[in-house]
C-alpha cells in the first residue's frame, strides 16, 4: 500500500515525516481590536493562511537538501491538506529550522529536522 506524500518542495518529494500538522490562521488588520463599547472588532485582511509544523528523521544527505530549502527565500511547496484531504500548492518559506543528532551511525548519523512552513 503506497503511503500519502505529504510534502514536495519545488518539484522533490519530501521523505514520510515522523509529525504533520497543518493549521490554519487569520491575518487582522491594525483597525481590529476592542471597542470603546467594549465589544471584539475582527477586520480581516486575510483568512486561512496556512502553517504546517512537520518534524524528520533523516539522512545526512536530506539534512544537507532540507538546510539547502531552509535557505531559500520562497519555495513552492504541495503539501496534504487535513482539512480537505487533497494535495494542494502555494508559496512559503521555512522559519524555525532545528536540527539535531538523533542517533550516531558509521554513516554520519540519523538526524531530527523540525520546521514550519508559513504561507505567503
């Protein structure tokens, strides 16, 4: 049974992550806030902008390719939507980048990356 490709970076299938996670979030404007009635104003400039906290085990090759990505100012990313269950596109970026040496080996290791994609 073929498992469900979650991530491609700029046309590369990404390796199975060990955690996927996709979140949603609203972008409001300086003019949202609190009332003088006390009352919530909500003046959206954008809804459903898109952040995905993913976590690796991986080789030192994929630590060299996903430091490589980590560089880049935009990468076109197809990710698995869990809200409609579809491969969809858009443009992000990387923020948050962690590595680390989950276990030594005689072939330079098995590493943790940890990032999250936020959408443009």
């Amino acid at each position: 049974m073929a498992h469900i490709q979650y991530l491609n970076f700029d046309g590369e299938d990404l390796p199975l992550p060990v955690s996927y996670d996709v979140g949603l979030s609203d972008v409001e404007a300086d003019s949202s806030g609190e009332t003088e009635a006390g009352t919530r104003q909500r003046d959206l400039v954008r809804s459903g902008v898109v952040e995905i906290s993913c976590s690796f085990n991986v080789s030192p090759t994929w630590l060299k390719k996903l430091t490589i990505f980590r560089n880049r100012p935009k990468i076109t990313v197809k990710y698995f939507d869990t809200g409609t269950l579809e491969i969809k596109q858009t443009q992000m970026y990387i923020d948050g980048f962690k590595s680390g040496l989950q276990k030594d080996t005689s072939f330079k290791g098995l590493w943790t990356v940890s990032f999250t994609l936020k959408e443009f």
